[in-house]
C-alpha cells in the first residue's frame, strides 16, 4: 500500500514541478524584460507579456518547418530542461532528486543545447550554424567552471545527492559562507549560463540575426520561449541548492531564487558583449582560477 | 524537404469544430495577437528615423507588446517605412512572403500611399498595396511617433476585432498582385516561395488565386531546390 502512494506521489510531482518551474520561469521572463526596461528608463511590458508571447507563436497559422530533426530538436531542447527541473528538490517535493544526484544534473544541462544544435543544423542557414557552433563553444566554456565548482561542492560535502546537500546547508551554514570563492565562481559561471550579456555572442540579433533562433517561426519559437524560461528557473534553483541552502518555506525559495536570477538579469544590461575566444579565455581564467582555490581551501 | 506535402504541420480544416469552447480560444487567440506583436522594420527612406523614439524611453512601444525582431520568420508586422524603390520592392517582397501568416504590414509615410514627394520618379513604386496587401497606412511626411503608435493602435483593435485578416487577401488574389508585380520587374520574376502552393495546402485559395498572370508565372517557374552549400578553397 505504501508503495502505491508513494508511486502517485512521485507521479504527481513529476507532473507538478515543471508546472511551478514554467510559472516560476515566465515570472522570470517578465521580470528580466522590466527589468530592462527599468534600466532604460521605460515602463516596459505589461504582466502577461510572456504569456501572451507564447500564446500567439503557438497559434501562428502558418508555420515553416525544415524537416523531422528541426521538430525533434525543438523537443528535446524543451525536454533537456523539463528533466533538469525534476531533479531539483524544491520546498516538498524532492521529485526524483535523491535518486538522480547533481551529476545526473549536469549532463541534463548539455542537452538543451544539443537539441538546439540539431534542430538548427538542419535550418541550413548560414546564421544558424556559425549561431549555433558559437553557441557550443560558449557552452564549453561555461561548462569547464561549472564541473569545477559542481566537484568541490560535491567534494565538500561529501555527496553528490542535492537532497543531501540543503539538508546539511540548513542543519549547518549556507554553503555561500563555507565555500565563497566557489560561490563567486558559480555565479560567473551562472551569466554564461543564462547566456545574458557579456556572454550573448550566439545570439547577436544585429550581426547574425540571433544566430539559432534565425529560422524558428511560430511554434519552433514558441518552443524556445518556454525554454527560456525553463533555464532561468533552473539556473537559478541550482544555484540556490548549492550555495544558498535551498528552500525551507516556499516563501524563503521564491525569494531566494528570484533575488539570485535578478543579479545576472541587473548585470546583462549594463556590459557589450565579448567574441566568443574573449569568452572562452575569461571563462577558463577567473572562474576556473578562482574554483581552483576554493576547492583548495575545501580539500 | 522542398515538397509542401512533407511539411509536418496540419492545416487548418473547415471541419464543424465540435468544441463548445471553440470561440472562447479563439477570442483567447485573437487578443494575445494584438498584444504580443513582433516588429520586422523595413528601414527604407525617412520614416525610419521616426521609429527610435516610439521604441525608446519617450514613448516605449514595449507597453503595448510591441518589440522589434530580425527575421522575417519570426516577425509578425512589417513595417515599410518610406519610398519603395522598384530594386527596394523585390527586397520587400522577399521579406513579407518569408513571415508567416497571420503577418500583417503597415505602410509609414505618404511615399506607401501614393508615391508622395517621388511621384514623378520613374524608378518608385507608388502604391504600396498593388503589391502586397497593406493592414494599416500612417499618412504623413513624415508621421510623429505619436501618429505610429496611433496606427499601431488600430492595428491591434483590428486584430482584436477579427478584422486584421488582409493576408489572406494575398492568397486569395494573388493573380492581382502578382500581374503588379510582373509589370514592375518583367515576366520571369519568381520568388522562393511557392505562394500557389502554400495557398493551397491552407486553403486559401480563392478565385483570382489563380489567372493569366499566374499562367507566365508557371511558364518561367523553376522547382524549388534546396541550395547547396559550397564552400569556395
């Protein structure tokens, strides 16, 4: 009997986290329009910006699709990131947290960017492509740091169970006040993540035309406005599970999570962007330099 | 993946929708279309320096769901802001059969509605909706941003309304404007997009869909082809 409910419970939660994860993300999505319009001195959108955005490039009568890839593409672009959602415990539910661990995670995250990869590649356009090759590049760069801080966190706490990890945090200390310099380097590390400026290169809208989202019309966009929001939720959840002891109330999360996602969101606007080698090597010399250090003093 | 039958996306059907909240979505569709509007800038002449404003802080065209975009694929206005010249036209063309539908296109300044100060111009296309079919016209020389905003306020009440349809006009009559077209830029023009096709593979068609125009069309059309990309060593 135990086993059935505990079953449906899981089943429940797998359902429920991605649903919080998208409101939570569209709110996001708002936030970092107004944000920039706040910084431009503008009013900027009106609430249900996002989902009236979403709502319309669904309903587009016409769409223009390149072929069964650039479909799957989009899916598992979306789908990358619905899977990294149920694995991050979030106030109640632990999804399938215990059992995935942070390693799991972290492969999760290189699949939107495949998917996209795949999706655009067979686009055959010109902006596509070089969009998407810097788009992995940054990836790679982005990626090295962020396996750096993931092993001393894990290496810190002696566990690779995220459960675990806010379990201790909250019995403890927030790991931002035992680990600090891999706490900064995380939140270098977070910019590129989210891809905001400095690190926007792929995109470029003036010079290739947002590089992977060239030839994404109706729906495909559509898919990849969800998935935008998808990767602020889960960017910042992320964080907040490492460094900032998770969630203990709901009230506690949301603040958390939104006070984390507004700092990269506050700095994008203020920085042009790097070219992509710029990126690479101020990627793999602060951050690393300074994960490197904070997994010295850890050990 | 050039044969418009492959395409894996449904059209839309006149079966008897049997859902009874069927006008509910609709009305749901209708009005996050006026409030979510992606704006694919044609920069041509004057009246493009008119548009800096209404997007910037004075007067934000972000509050009305409006922001610019840079595909035509992703677009859902086209804005020609100024003269179109016969070379500028095609370019224009181009563009507009790129976006997809529903897309509608404002024409800014009085060059879009009656050739303005180029009247005379031997090289202008005057009237921009013999070639494509325009939603909304600001009329001036040039409009203040308070007069663009004021357009694009029609347009969505438009669109609100169930009225922004004038696209599929394009389907509906392309014979009409393709003969435009033709008369402009000779009878071998052709574009990428297989309108006919698209038309009907929506159901667009309509009775001028097809005419003598269309005829010199089939006559020079070749297939389209996937470009192949080559790389020149």
């Amino acid at each position: 009997m135990t086993s059935i409910t505990s079953i449906t419970e899981i089943l429940a939660e797998l359902l429920l986290m991605p649903m919080i994860a998208f409101i939570c993300g569209l709110v996001m999505v708002l936030m970092y329009r107004k944000i920039a319009a706040r910084l431009q001195r503008r009013i900027g959108p009106p609430f249900f910006q996002p989902v009236y955005d979403i709502v319309k490039l669904y309903s587009k009568d016409t769409q223009i699709s390149h072929g069964l890839i650039h479909d799957i593409g989009i899916v598992v672009a979306v789908g990358g990131y619905v899977a990294a959602v149920i694995l991050l415990p979030i106030p109640g539910m632990d999804g399938i947290a215990d059992k995935g661990g942070i390693i799991t995670l972290s492969y999760f995250l290189m699949i939107p960017s495949l998917g996209m990869a795949l999706g655009v590649g067979q686009c055959a356009n010109p902006n596509g492509s070089i969009g998407i090759s810097r788009a992995l590049t940054a990836m790679l760069a982005y990626d090295i740091p962020f396996i750096i801080v993931v092993f001393g966190v894990a290496t810190h706490y002696q566990s690779t169970s995220l459960v675990g990890m806010i379990e201790y945090q909250q019995a403890h200390q927030w790991g931002i006040f035992e680990m600090p310099l891999l706490a900064a380097a995380g939140l270098f590390t977070l910019q590129g993540m989210m891809g905001k400026h400095p690190f926007e290169i792929y995109v470029a809208p003036a010079e290739i035309a947002t590089g992977p989202m060239v030839e994404m019309s109706g729906k495909f966009m559509g898919g990849l406005f969800v998935m935008q929001s998808f990767q602020f939720y889960v960017a910042s959840v992320l964080y907040v599970s490492l460094f900032l002891g998770g969630g203990s109330s709901w009230f506690d999360f949301l603040l958390k999570i939104f006070f984390v996602v507004e700092i990269p969101m506050s700095i994008s606007f203020l920085f042009p962007r790097y070219r992509t080698e710029d990126m690479v090597r101020i990627m793999w010399k602060w951050p690393v330099m300074a994960a490197l250090i904070g997994i010295a003093f850890v050990i | 993946m050039n044969k418009l039958e492959n395409i894996p996306v449904q059209a839309k059907s006149d079966k008897k929708r049997t859902n009874p909240l069927a006008r509910v979505f609709d009305e749901l569709i209708q009005f996050c279309q006026s409030r979510s509007m992606f704006m694919l800038h044609y920069c041509t002449g004057c009246g493009a320096i008119e548009l800096p404003p209404a997007m910037t802080s004075r007067f934000d065209m972000e509050r009305l769901g409006i922001q610019p975009m840079v595909t035509p694929r992703q677009a859902d206005i086209l804005l020609v802001t100024g003269y179109v010249s016969v070379k500028t036209l095609k370019r224009v063309l181009l563009t507009y059969e790129q976006m997809q539908s529903p897309k509608y296109v404002i024409g800014i300044c009085s060059c879009t509605v009656n050739g303005g100060m180029y009247w005379q111009s031997y090289a202008t296309a005057k009237v921009l909706n013999e070639y494509m079919p325009v939603d909304v016209y600001i009329a001036g020389c040039m409009p203040r941003p308070e007069a663009v905003i004021a357009g694009l306020r029609r347009l969505m009440s438009n669109i609100e309304n169930g009225k922004g349809d004038a696209w599929k006009d394009y389907y509906k009559r392309y014979d009409y404007y393709l003969g435009n077209q033709q008369h402009l830029f000779g009878d071998d023009w052709q574009t990428p997009v297989d309108v006919i096709g698209e038309a009907k593979f929506y159901g667009l068609e309509g009775e001028e869909t097809y005419g003598e125009h269309t005829k010199i069309l089939e006559q020079h059309q070749e297939p389209l082809e996937a470009q192949v990309m080559r790389v020149k060593l």
